[in-house]
C-alpha cells in the first residue's frame, strides 16, 4: 500500500512541477510556443481552465494558477489520507 501512496505522490508532484514551470513560462516571450510549452500546455491547460473561468484577472495579474496549485495540493493531501484510512 506505502508504494501506491508514493505513487500517487510522485504523480501529483510531477504535475504540480509541470504547473509551476507552465506558469513561469507565461513570463517569458515565446517560451509557450516551444515543443515543451505545447506540451505543457496540453497537459494543464485543462486543469487550469476552469480556475480562470470562474476568477477574473486582477488587472495585469492571473491569480486563478495559485488556486488551481492550492487545489492541487489539498487534493493530493485529501487522496492520500483518505487510502491511508481506507487501508
């Protein structure tokens, strides 16, 4: 059971690294036109989509990825305790 726990923590924080650097990306001219921020793109774009649906950009400022981050973590922390309490 500890190794699909560390699995499923392994997976969300892969996905959580993806997150970070799809965002940061978003800083640099170009970067996202890339092989890799194509691909990035397609594997978060449909996470973060949502968020920015339902949060308005504050001005320059998309807060809508710190949530989706947020979520992301309290998702992870919920799955693992609850297979924690189911085994």
């Amino acid at each position: 059971m500890t190794e699909i726990i560390r699995i499923i923590d392994v997976l969300f924080e892969i996905y959580f690294i993806a997150l970070i650097i799809y965002i940061f990306m978003s800083w640099i001219p170009g970067s996202r036109e890339t092989a890799i921020g194509e691909f990035l793109g397609k594997i978060t774009e449909p996470y973060l989509e949502p968020f920015r649906r339902f949060i308005p950009p504050l001005g320059m400022f998309d807060l809508s990825p710190i949530v989706a981050i947020l979520v992301l973590q309290f998702a992870k922390i919920g799955l693992i305790q609850l297979l924690i309490m189911i085994f």
